[in-house]
C-alpha cells in the first residue's frame, strides 16, 4: 500500500531525507566529510550529490589505491539503505522491488525499465553526462547494493553503459536464486 502511495506522491521533505541519507552513506564509503547541505531542496541536492559523487569517485581512481574496499563499502551502505526501506515500505515481492526501484532512479533521473525475465535498460541518466565510465563502474556499487536490499538479495549488473559511449545502458536484474534442499523444501 505504501509503495502505491510513494508511486503517486512523495513529499518534498521525504526526497530530501532519503537524498542526505545517500549523501551521507556515499561519504563514509569514500571516508569523507559531508559537504554542507542545510537549506538545500531535494532539486538542489542532486546536482551537489553529482558533483560530490564524481569528485570522491575521481579521487579515489587517481589516487592507486585498490577499488575492492571502497566497492565493498559502497555496496554495503547501499544495501543497508536498501534493506531499510524494504521494511519501510513494506515490500515482498521480487515485482515490488522493481517498482521501488523505478520510483527510486525516477527521483535521481533515471528511466530504469525492467521486464518481467530482469532484463535492464536506461535510456535516459542524469549522471552519465557527469560520470566517465571509470566512475559509472565505481559508483554503480551503489545500485548493486541498494536493488539486493530492496529485493532480499536480487543481483543487479550492468553489461553496457552510456557512460562508455553506449545508446543505453543495459543489464539484468536477476531475483535471488533459492536453494533447494534435498527433501525439495527452500
């Protein structure tokens, strides 16, 4: 019933809210302060979160430091962003977390379609005239982590980017794959 509302209507101080609180996880992925972002509007956040984002990401592949711990980081802080609001908003369907997840990338301007096999495409991203395909990689440790909270452990992966001179980008979205016993119970 929330994600129906959410869909429909979010209000402003929830946008902005969730954008600090993405503000604040990317931060402590990267181990840097949080820029100043009282008073700003959810419309005024996102191009700060940009910028922030593409300098934190830039500074860390120019600096030779090995990517796999600010990954990791990112994708736990996302999934922990994830995992809350799939509690929030109740959520318990693969389907359910698709839709959360175009709602979601609708607020940051970005046109996520997903079909019923997991298939991805992007035709439109705020981001990919900022992000050079290095950084797109990185920070796309964002995504992978907060659609594995939203989902319970659904895997997002990107396999064409418009940041690396493609039309679109493109990839799956698979569900978490059970394992069954040997008795056939999940």
């Amino acid at each position: 019933m929330l994600l129906k509302i959410i869909q429909r209507c979010l209000p402003e101080w929830i946008k902005r809210k969730k954008l600090k609180e993405l503000f604040r996880l990317t931060a402590d992925a990267f181990q840097s302060e949080l820029p100043e972002l009282k008073g700003l509007s959810s419309a005024a956040l996102l191009p700060q979160y940009t910028l922030f984002t593409k300098e934190q990401a830039e500074n860390h592949l120019q600096s030779g430091r090995p990517l796999e711990q600010v990954k990791q980081r990112l994708y736990q802080n996302a999934y922990r962003f994830g995992r809350n609001l799939r509690k929030t908003l109740h959520i318990g369907t693969w389907e359910e977390a698709v839709t959360a997840l175009k709602v979601i990338y609708q607020l940051i301007g970005i046109d996520f379609q997903c079909d019923r096999q997991g298939e991805i495409i992007i035709r439109q991203c705020y981001f990919s005239s900022y992000y050079s395909g290095e950084v797109c990689k990185l920070i796309s440790a964002l995504d992978e982590g907060l659609a594995a909270g939203l989902s319970g452990g659904g895997r997002l992966c990107f396999q064409h980017r418009i940041t690396e001179g493609n039309e679109c980008c493109k990839g799956y979205f698979q569900r978490e794959l059970q394992v069954k016993s040997k008795d056939g119970s999940t």
